[in-house]
C-alpha cells in the first residue's frame, strides 16, 4: 500500500507532506509516549489508533487529519491510497536461499521455548534432513555455554595446578578440589529454590563460588600441616585445624554471603541482571563451611590412610623378603 498526495489539496488545507506522514505512521505504527521497566529491560509504550480503524484500506481512508487552521479532514481528501502487491526478496547465505523466522519470547525462558519448537519441528517428516537451523540468540546462548564450561574446566585445572605447586603433593590438591566441586551442589540447590533459570550470569556465579571454596581448603590444610609438624598425628591434626579454621572460614564466607545478599533481592538499578550470580555464589557459600571442614579433610585423611598402608605393605614385604 502507498499513498500518493494531491498536492493542490494538500496546500489548500495549509499542510505538507511531513504533517501527513506523522499522522498516517502515528495511526498506523504509534508514537512513543513512555516507557516501563520489565526486569531488566526497558519496554517502550506507543500510543495509537484501533486496529479496526488502520487495519482496513476503506477505513483508512476515513482517518482524520488536523488542518493548519484546526479543521479536520479526512485523508481521502487529500491523498490516494493505493494498494500495491508485496516485493518478492529472496535472502541467501552460502549459496542457499534463507528464510528467517523470528519471534519474541514473553513469559519464558529461551531454553524451554525452543526445546518445544525442536520437539514439533523434529515430529514434521516433511521437512529434509539439514533444511532447518537454529541460530539467533539460540545459538549466541549455545556457544557461550559451551566456552564457560570450557572455562570452568580451566579454572579448576588451573587451581589444581597452583594447588599442586603450592603442597608439593597430589593429596590436597585433590582433597580441595574436590571439596570445590562438591560445592556445585549448593549452587545447584539455590537456584532450585529461588527459581533460577542457568544462563551465562549464573555459570559465572558457580565459577566464583569454586574459587571461595578451594580458598577455605587451602587455610584448613595449610594449619593441618603446621600440627603434623608439631608431632600430632593426622586425627588430631584435622580436629585441631578444624577448631581453629572453624571462624575464619565461617566469617569470610558469612562476609560474602551478607555482601551479595541486596543483589540476591535484586535492590538496585541493573541487580536483576547479575542476580543469578549472587545466587550461585550464596549457594556454594553456605555449602563451603561444611565441605572445608568436613569433607575436604575427610578426603584428604583417607588418602593419607591409603599412602600409609600401602607403605607399610611394601615395607612389610621388603623385610620378609630379606
């Protein structure tokens, strides 16, 4: 559809090209008039006319205009609209011809939606094999998922290797590490009870919080080491360790947790979008007390068992032998 202006009456009602064009895109598309804020997005409100007064060629033409002097006269007085066919476009991309099919999402998150869409797309035998492709925010989401998981395996590796440069040894670095996977659960645990939906910001979160966990591991087995020095054996070492790691850790971890916690509530401009990752990090904070002095320690004791048994083994055999 096209209007074409009679400009002998467009000028005879004191008007221009410009007042029409506003008037019809105002009817038609709306004018911005505010906006409210939805989460963490800013969602624009437009002001415009029925859709039964728009949506038909007849009743457009009855759309009043505002004249220079006030009057009001309708729009075939001063235009022609003219239906016109659609233009056909044709979009390719690796010498194949695209279609894009695009749609907003409200209410949901984009994960579910398009787990449904590639469950009805995939029940249709119409389609070849090859023909559809999933691209978009989808795909910007799939590849960013895949690079954090990459990340976290780097972190992890990472820590293990500054733990083992640190110890000098394959006990507590594993002991730690694995006390900081553990603290996935925590993680895992918040954002089922807050409703959390994992997506980028909250990966980040669970990243952190296996950082703050291996920290808590590193002051409890550094301390069990400076009472093995003293002559105590390895049980009393870990209670010992763990009496005095007890409030250091319970007060850095308590620090962090009461810290994140207004952006956990989301108080603030902008704190709904890093809420997920105050979630993931209290989640694996409230676990770490218990993993730092409890199961840390309880991996680290049953390596060391295991070493000296074995020890004891081949020294035993070394003497039979003999």
């Amino acid at each position: 559809m096209s209007l074409r202006l009679r400009n002998s009456d467009v000028q005879r009602f004191g008007l221009t090209a410009n007042d029409i064009a506003v008037a019809v895109g105002t009817a038609m598309l709306g004018q911005k008039s505010s906006y409210v804020l939805e989460g963490d997005r800013v969602v624009n409100i437009r002001v415009r006319m029925d859709t039964d007064v728009t949506g038909q060629i007849s009743n457009l033409r009855e759309l009043p205009v505002r004249a220079a002097d006030g009057t009001t006269v309708k729009l075939s007085q001063l235009a022609d609209v003219i239906p016109e066919e659609g233009q056909l476009e044709l979009h390719r991309e690796d010498l194949r011809q695209l279609v894009a099919v695009s749609a907003r999402l409200e209410g949901r998150d984009l994960g579910s939606a398009m787990s449904e869409i590639q469950t009805k797309l995939g029940h249709d035998k119409s389609l070849p094999v090859g023909v559809l492709e999933f691209g978009g925010l989808f795909q910007q989401q799939q590849e960013s998922f895949h690079n954090l998981i990459v990340v976290l395996l780097a972190a992890v590796f990472l820590v293990f290797t500054v733990l083992l440069i640190e110890f000098r040894s394959f006990h507590e670095p594993v002991a730690i590490v694995f006390g900081s996977v553990l603290a996935l659960c925590g993680t895992i645990v918040a954002w089922y009870l807050t409703d959390t939906s994992v997506n980028i910001v909250s990966l980040l979160g669970a990243i952190i919080g296996i950082g703050v966990v291996a920290k808590n591991g590193i002051l409890m087995l550094d301390s069990v080491h400076q009472y093995l020095a003293q002559g105590l054996d390895m049980e009393d070492a870990l209670v010992a360790s763990g009496q005095r790691r007890l409030r250091p850790v319970l007060m850095t971890s308590l620090a962090a947790a009461l810290g994140l916690m207004p952006l956990a509530y989301g108080i603030g401009a902008g704190s709904d979008m890093l809420r997920p990752l105050a979630i993931a990090v209290i989640g694996a904070l409230c676990l770490s007390v218990l993993l730092s002095l409890i199961a840390t320690p309880t991996a680290y004791y049953l390596m060391s068992s295991r070493l000296t048994s074995l020890k004891s083994s081949e020294s035993g055999s070394a003497g039979t032998s003999r």
